[in-house]
C-alpha cells in the first residue's frame, strides 16, 4: 500500500478547462456581467463575484427522454395509504409522483451561477476600451515631481554627507600623497627609545630627523581634505500622478425620473470601474443639484427626491469648490461625469457656459456629458431629435474644440455602447501614439 | 482465520487528529479484516491525500486524474465550486478508480474516524467489486485505464496544437453530445485466427467421422438454395448495420472524416465505454463499499481497535448514507442506491444465518446455509443491478421500504398503482424496480438502420420509443445536428413506436461547415 500526499501538487490544475470555459459562454458572461454591475453600489462594482448564466447557452445536449406523454412506471418507497388498484389525481407537472424522473445526469437545468474572480470580471467588462488620446496625453502631462538619487556631487548639505564616499576619497589621497601612518611614527619612536642609552648616536641623529619630517608632513596632509567630501546628489523626476476623482454631476429636479437616474447610475459605475483600472485611488464626488447644489453621499445621490428649478450652474461652483478645497489640479486626475434631462433655466446658460469653458475645462482631464431620455423616446445614440438648451450649449462648446463629450441615452442597453464609443480604442491614433 | 477474539488490542487512533502513520495503521488493521474474515480480494491500494480544490477538480473530471481538456470540464468545476462555496453541497469524502493500483482519494480534512471508514469503503468495498464482479471484467481494463487517459490527453493535446483549439472543441463537443449512445451493450463476437479456425475444422471433422452414417444420405432434403440477399440486405451487412453505437459508426464509417478525427471518436468512445459499468452497478457497487465497511467498523471496534466515540461518530455519519426519505418527504429525491444495496445485503445475511419461512420459500439455494460472505462474495462477481434485483429483493425489504409501483399512462385521466407491498404485489414490484435499473431498458434505444454510401449518403436512425415515450425535442435537435456535423451530410432520425411500426416523429439535420469539409451545391 502507497501512500502519497497530493496536496502539494500544484493548484489551478483546471485553470486551462475555466479559461476554455469562459470563452465559450464569453459573450453570455459579458451580458451576465454588465447585468450584475447595474445592481450594484458604485464603489464596489469591480469587486468580481457572482454571475448568473442562462443554463441553455453552456448545455450539453444528448438524446434523453422527453418529460411528457408516454407510459411511465414509478417505483415509490414509503407506501402508507394506497393498495392495488387505487386512482391518484395526477399532480401538477413536475411534482409528486413524478419524483424518480429527473434530468439525466441528476445535475438541474436552472440558471448556472458561478464565481468571477476581480480581474475576470473587469477585463470582461472593459474589453477593447481605453482612455481616449486626450485624456492619455493629459496623464502624461499632470506630473508630480519625486526626488531620486542621482549620484554624487561636491556640493550639497550635511544632512546629505556621503560619509563612505568621502572616507574613500581621503583614503586614496592619503596614500597617493604618502601621508604617514601613525604606526610608522610610533615604530621610529619605540627606536630612538632604544638607542637613547647612547650606542649608535649618528643613527638616532638620524632617526630623529626623519621623524621630524614625517610629523611635518602629517601636519601637511590632513587626514580629510575639503577635497575629499562627496554628497548624494537627489534629482527631480516627474512622475504620473496616481490618483484620479470622479465627480458625479445630476440633475435631481422632479423632471429627473427614477429610470433616468438609473441611466446615470449605470454610467457612472462604468466610469468608476474604468478609472479604477488606471489609477490607484480613486475619489468619487456626488454633487446634486436643483435651484441649488451640494455634495452628498451616494445613498442620497441616487435616492433621495428633491423638488426645485434646475440651474446647472450652481452644480459648476459646487465643483470648483470642491475642487479647491480637496483636489489640486496639479496632483489630481479630474473627471466628470454629468446627467441630466437637458433642462436649464435659459438665463443660466451663459454662466454654465463660461464656468466650464473658463474654470473646470482646464482642470480636467475629461469631461462627458449624458443626456438621458425617457425610455419611451427611444433613438439610436448619436441622433438628435430635438435639442435641449443644455446641449446647444455644450455643443458650442466641443465646437472649440474642448476636452469634452456627450451622448444622449435613452435606454438602459444604450449606455453601454455609448460608452464604449466614448472610450473605444481608436486604431489609427493608436498606431500614431506607439 | 484463527481469530481468538482479544478485546484488549490498543485503539487504532484517539480523537480527530490524524497522521500518515496513523492512516497506515488503519489501512494495515482493515486489511487484517478483509481479507482475513471476510475473504475479499482487492487490487494493491495507492492511498492519495488530497485538498478542496484536488476534489472539485476530480468531479469535473468524472473522478479520473487525468483527463483532456473541454471546456464542459470548467463549467462543472465552475459549477460545483460555486455550489460549494455556497454552502449548497458538501464533498464526497473520497473518490475511488477502478485501476490498477487502485487508487482511492481522501480528503485532508476528513478526521481520523472518516479516513478509516473511507478506507474501508473505497480501498476494499469498491477495490473488491471493481476487481471482481463480471461485467468490470468484460469491459473494463483497469492495468491500462490510467495509461490511456495519459495517452488520450497528450493525443487531445498534440490535436489542438496541429489542428487549432477550436477545431478540436468542435469535434469533442459532437462527440460528447453522442457519448450516452457509444457503448457497445454486448462483447462482440471475436473473428477467430487461423489456427483456431482450423482447430475448429478438425473437430467438426472428427464429429462427422464419429456419428457418419450413410443412411442420411438417403433421406430426401429440403432444396438447399438460399435466396440470395438483396442488395440493401448487402450493404447493411457490410455496414454492419443496425448499429446501436453511433460513435463507433461515424469513426468506422463517416466518409469525410480525417484520421485523426477519427482517432478523437475513439477516445471518448472508449471512455464513455470504461464508464458502462459503472452505470450498470450503481446499487451493487455502493451497497459492497457499505456493507464492507460496516463489517469492518464494527469488527474493528470488537477488537477494541476503535473507540467508542469513534463508532458513534461512524455510525451517525453511516446512517446518514443510508437514509432513505419516503416519496412524499421533501428530501425524497429518488431511491437512495446506498440504502437500497447495503439493506438487500444485509437481508442476504440475514437470510443465510435466520432464514423465515417465508425466506425458506423465497431463496431456498441459499437460506440457512450459514456462510453469507460466500453468497455475497458470488453475488459481487456474478451480478449486475437488474438481475441483482430481480434475484435477491425479499418481500420483507419491499415491506420495509413500503415500495409501491405506480403506472403514468399519458391517455389515462389518472395515475393508476399497480402494486403494494403485499402477497400479490412482491414479484410484480419486483420486476418493476428491476426493470428500472436495465440500461436496455433505460437507454434510448437509437440505430443507425440504412445508409445508401453509394448514393445521396442520407444516414437514417430509427428511435424505438418505448412505451411511446419520445426524446426531448430541443435536445434532440441540437445532438442530430452534431451528427450531421460529424456524418457531413444529411441524417434523419424516426421516432417509431416499437408496437405498431408508425413513426411517431421525425427529426432531420443538414451539416454545417466546421468539422467536415461540406461541398456546396
């Protein structure tokens, strides 16, 4: 009899069976996930987890009875009641008497549920999407500087004394200049000690001599010369910065229905999972706004109801605000996403316009505008039917060619793709950029 | 055996903890039993120690070690995990192969008591039955099992990197699709060689020489001219057709088949093949595991080699595999093989050691004959599910479990029960239940009936359909149209009803590129 420990063999043995798995159902388990990250709080949509699969697009078919017509015998155990001959009602499909039947392989034909890891599912949910070329150029750009080591110089302050450095340098000059020890001055003294009884005067004469020299000399050549002293040099270099905020901008007024928000909801979390991928923090800032704005948490972003008129920009001031208190341009990616109906007051157009084009444009790295309708009037994203006063706006605005974009949605599976379009890899830039 | 009953023996092992030793230990005193008392006979053991993740990855994969790679495989091993992790299904404690060395898997966090009833179960109750009841025998060959899956991965393998992964995927997935319907049901007849051939000859010979008698010669004879065989009669027989294995049909015959597609076929055929078994025994080879090792446990804790917490803990966990719900119980969920097999076992000793009257009438070859490990050791070896049943089920076990037969005839307003557990129903019951552990009769019964290679190439399949039961269309469809995939050209399967000859319903498929190289026209 052997005995044989496998539990050291090496795990994820069925890692090549999963992959080939996944490929399979990938487009089921693409839909599965998207699906999932709607119902989902912003902040942890990228958590991986659970996904439900239909049970028939990953089904292995075989030739199997059917479950209906035909005559079927059962064999029961736990009789109590019945005798020979006895009529029972038929149950319902699927219950009572029919218990020995089944499906085949004793495996059931709901939905299959099963785990994604983290990476799993973001890479599904962001397949083929990228920071636009604006954005990516503007990343490289916002730099943080961090102080490296960068060698020696002669130069510099205590706190920065290269001690080995400048002892290695003292050391060769020392040797170079034949500066004496202090053990060959010792040795000649220990001579003239003995010949001090007087048996060979000439040479203590002489020895005496030459010990004065080297005494001179050791006064000569210090023991570390100015010379001599190094310092570790620090060189600025830039670095990316590494943190990103996220304002979450919305228009809250009556006219803002809960499949609107819902809409804006999906968006944003995309969002969320997008900039999470680049950056190492990620900030989110709910800001609503009526007649007024003002910062929220997300609970209350997306349910709380408020009533009021809709002025956007004081959605604007509440974000460059915000932004001076919290978030430095200089050390901060910015993006911001807003939703809304297209209403605004008219007379608040100009203002919207100018705060944007003046004071956030230039601190951001992207700014995408959503035009949500109702799901009723539906059309294909990029058609514009009638345009809202927020949107004349705005469009003059990304006329002059501004760090911005906008989509309308009106249905939940628009938003996707909207934003797939807004990021979607573009090929020919791609090529130009490597 | 010149067991002297000594009570004084040292317990195996004390408390959960256990060590490789102690596993030895346990392996060593086990033995001792089996083989000793109950005079089994078993493969050498591998004992294999394995973690979560090894066992959800031995489920996924049929239990084998080794196997190819389909992404069917991860999607079983994504599912059970899943169920795992939600709590919804335990671990089987062990996993056993039928090879040799035997090899049988327990898992790590099993405590001392679990690994020495595994032990018992799989490493002698299932090793015993796997290596000697008939049927494992005649199909299975368990010295070569693990060499062929090695094989059979590295040739999947080589395939993929030659062929593409997608390509290959295709053709398992065809193949899996029909792998319920690539078993051959009955060992071919063997052609003979030379040498027998005229071994053979000279025997027949010699019988004439010895019974030759001239006077036969005289009496007038039938005309012996035999109609000559028509040419579809021909062509069928050259085909070998019908044929009820559709795999080994389309490896032998799909005209547009590469080699090495072909060699594919044969893979899972021959897996699908080692698995009938398996199929066929399920209430037997459960029933050997567990009445083993409650004779082993028990022996054991008679020589003072278990604990008493150890026996407790054994027996709750052996009446738990044991148990089984009524059907109007909510966790009734069929007949348990476990309880069925280890309770008609059990009645077998009873039946040997104190027979009834009743059993007398019943089983009179075998009742008070006192020796009931030789009944049970004949029955292993020589018996599947069905006759096991048809043979051994006393009228006492159909009392106990309170087995009734109902009838759903689909014409009827009305479920009808046919029989109870009482004098006129035992045999009825009987049969009944031995029937539904016939694979002849379980299996869909699918042919391969005429096939004209010489003209449109149209494969015809016949569908005996038993008791008018027909297959799931849904399924139906997508299999035929993996069999048309493989066959690369149209096929047609008939539902016929068995008892009037009418076709029932028919279901066609045209093939689509991919496997096969399709001509248009």
């Amino acid at each position: 009899m052997h005995i044989v420990d496998r539990r050291l063999n090496p795990s994820g043995k069925n890692l090549s069976n999963r992959q080939r798995f996944m490929r399979r159902a990938k487009s089921q388990i693409r839909k599965a996930v998207h699906e999932s990250a709607g119902s989902r709080s912003i902040k942890d949509a990228d958590e991986g987890g659970e996904v439900v699969l239909p049970a028939q697009g990953v089904h292995e078919p075989s030739f199997r009875r059917g479950s209906g017509g035909g005559i079927r015998d059962y064999l029961l155990p736990g009789n109590k009641e019945y005798i020979a001959g006895d009529t029972i009602q038929r149950p319902p499909s699927g219950g009572g008497g029919g218990g020995s039947e089944g499906s085949p392989d004793g495996e059931g034909e709901d939905d299959f549920r099963f785990a994604l890891s983290r990476d799993e599912f973001v890479d599904l949910f962001l397949e083929d999407l990228e920071l636009p070329d604006l954005a990516k150029r503007k990343v490289v750009n916002a730099e943080a500087m961090v102080w490296h080591r960068a060698g020696y110089s002669v130069t510099g302050s205590p706190a920065n004394l290269a001690l080995n450095r400048t002892v290695r340098n003292s050391l060769s000059r020392r040797i170079a200049l034949r500066r004496p020890k202090p053990d060959e001055l010792q040795a000649l003294r220990d001579e003239i000690e003995e010949l001090n009884d007087g048996s060979d005067e000439e040479r203590r004469i002489r020895l005496e001599a030459e010990l004065a020299r080297k005494v001179r000399r050791i006064g000569l050549i210090p023991y570390i010369d100015p010379l001599d002293v190094r310092y570790k040099r620090f060189d600025p270099q830039p670095r990316p910065v590494a943190q990103a905020v996220m304002f979450c901008l919305m228009d809250v007024s009556g006219s803002m229905t809960e499949h609107m928000k819902d809409l804006a909801k999906r968006f944003y979390v995309l969002l969320y999972i997008f900039l999470k991928r680049r950056y190492k923090n990620v900030d989110v800032v709910f800001i609503r706004h009526t007649h007024q704005a003002s910062e929220v948490d997300e609970d209350t972003f997306f349910n709380s109801p408020e009533t009021g008129g809709t002025v956007v920009s004081t959605a604007l001031e509440e974000m460059q605000r915000v932004i001076k208190d919290r978030y430095n341009p200089d050390s901060w990616n910015i993006y911001a996403a807003q939703a809304s109906d297209g209403d605004n007051t008219a007379s608040d157009n100009d203002k919207t316009a100018a705060l944007l084009t003046k004071v956030l444009l230039p601190c951001c790295q992207y700014y995408a505008y959503l035009e949500v309708g109702r799901d009723s009037e539906h059309f294909p994203p990029g058609f514009i039917r009638r345009d809202s006063d927020l949107w004349q706006t705005y469009s003059t605005i990304i006329r002059n060619g501004a760090p911005m974009a906008m989509r309308k949605v009106g249905h939940r599976r628009d938003i996707y793709p909207v934003f797939r379009e807004l990021f979607a890899k573009k090929q020919g830039a791609e090529a130009h950029a490597e | 055996m010149s067991t002297t009953l000594i009570k004084a023996e040292r317990p195996l092992f004390e408390g959960a903890d256990w060590e490789f030793s102690t596993i030895q230990r346990c392996h060593d005193a086990i033995e001792k039993v089996a083989l000793g008392e109950m005079g089994l006979d078993v493969y050498t053991n591998q004992i294999e120690v394995i973690g979560t993740e090894q066992m959800l990855d031995a489920y996924s994969s049929i239990g084998m070690p080794l196997f190819y790679k389909h992404w069917s495989f991860g999607k079983h091993f994504a599912r059970n995990e899943a169920m795992y992790r939600a709590g919804m299904q335990g671990l089987a404690y062990e996993i056993v192969i039928n090879s040799n060395p035997c090899i049988s898997y327990i898992m790590e966090e099993n405590t001392a008591t679990m690994q020495t009833l595994v032990i018992a179960h799989a490493a002698f109750g299932h090793n015993h039955f796997f290596k000697n009841n008939y049927l494992f025998q005649q199909w299975t060959d368990a010295n070569g099992i693990l060499d062929y899956l090695e094989f059979a991965r590295d040739y999947i393998m080589s395939c993929e990197q030659r062929y593409g992964e997608a390509a290959v995927e295709r053709l398992l997935d065809a193949a899996h699709a029909l792998m319920s319907q690539a078993v051959h049901k009955y060992p071919r007849k063997r052609t003979n060689d030379l040498r027998s051939e005229e071994k053979r000859e000279r025997e027949r010979r010699e019988h004439d020489e010895k019974v030759f008698n001239d006077l036969w010669r005289t009496v007038p004879g039938k005309d012996n001219t035999r109609s000559n065989p028509t040419a579809e009669e021909q062509r069928k027989a050259l085909l070998q057709l019908p044929q009820e294995n559709l795999l080994y049909f389309m490896e032998k015959t799909a005209p547009r088949l590469q080699p090495w597609q072909r060699e594919v076929l044969r893979i899972v055929r021959i897996i699908a093949q080692y698995f009938y078994p398996q199929s066929q025994t399920k209430v037997m080879n459960e029933g050997c595991a567990t009445y083993t090792h409650y004779q082993i446990m028990n022996r054991l804790h008679a020589k003072g080699q278990l604990t008493d917490g150890a026996m407790v803990e054994f027996l709750q966990s052996h009446t738990n595999v044991v148990f089984q719900p009524d059907f109007d119980d909510r966790r009734y969920s069929g007949l348990n093989p476990y309880a069925l097999g280890f309770s008609m076992m059990q009645d077998i000793e009873r039946i040997c050691t104190e027979p009834t009257e009743e059993d007398e009438q019943w089983f009179p070859h075998i009742a008070g004959c006192n020796d009931p490990m030789n009944v049970l050791r004949d029955v292993w070896a020589n018996y599947r599910d069905e006759s096991f049943i048809l043979q051994y089920l006393s009228p006492r076990l159909v009392r106990k479990f309170g087995l009734f037969h109902v009838l759903d005839d689909s014409n009827e307003p009305n479920l009808r029960v046919e029989a109870i557990h009482d004098e006129r129903g035992y045999r009825k019951i009987k049969q009944a239940l031995a029937r539904q552990y016939d694979v002849a009769w379980n299996s869909t019964d699918i042919q391969v009936v005429d096939v004209n290679l010489a003209g449109d190439r149209r494969l015809i399949l016949h569908h005996r359909a038993l008791n008018r039961i027909l297959l799931d269309e849904k399924d139906a469809r997508m299999v035929m149209q993996h069999l048309a995939d493989l066959w690369g050209y149209d096929v047609l399967l008939k539902e016929i009803d068995p008892a009037t000859d009418a076709v029932l319903k028919e279901h066609a498929a045209s093939p689509r590129p991919g496997i096969v190289k399709i001509e248009t026209s």
